[in-house]
C-alpha cells in the first residue's frame, strides 16, 4: 500500500514539473501559450526541450488586457469631458 502511494505521488510530482513551463506560459498570459505547450508535450523529455520551454515562457511578451476607459465621472469634481 505504501509503495502504491508513494509511486502515485512521485508521479504526480513528476507531472508538475514536466508542465512546469506550460503552466508559467499559460499562467503570465503569453502570446505564444500553444507553441510553448506543444514544445514542453514533445521535446520536454530531452533536458533541454523542457529548458528552452521554460525559458520561453518566462521571456515571452504577455498578452496586454485592454482597459477600459470609463466616461467622465461629473460628480466626483472632475472634469465633464465636454471642455475639452
């Protein structure tokens, strides 16, 4: 029993770290979060597939979140955005 336990835990260890790349790539937002994924899937298991993954995912540029820009808010003593 214990060595049953033991095996599924250095497995889902071993999973954690595998995906490691992918999940920083997903994580930060990065454009290019499937070919990172694809990379780190295919080439992971040789040393430096999985490293030039991680490195990837950690210099890759993140997508930006648009903001939004609210309209001018007259109450709060700003100005009301037709003075301009």
């Amino acid at each position: 029993m214990f060595e049953a336990m033991f095996f599924l835990v250095i497995c889902l260890l071993g999973f954690i770290v595998y995906f490691l790349p992918t999940w920083v790539a997903f994580g930060r937002g990065a454009k290019n979060s499937a070919g990172i994924l694809i990379l780190n899937l295919f080439t992971g298991w040789i040393g430096i597939g999985w490293l030039i993954a991680l490195i990837w995912a950690v210099c890759a540029e993140c997508e930006e979140k648009e903001v939004k820009k609210s309209a001018p808010n007259m109450f709060r003593g700003g100005s009301t955005g037709w003075d301009q």
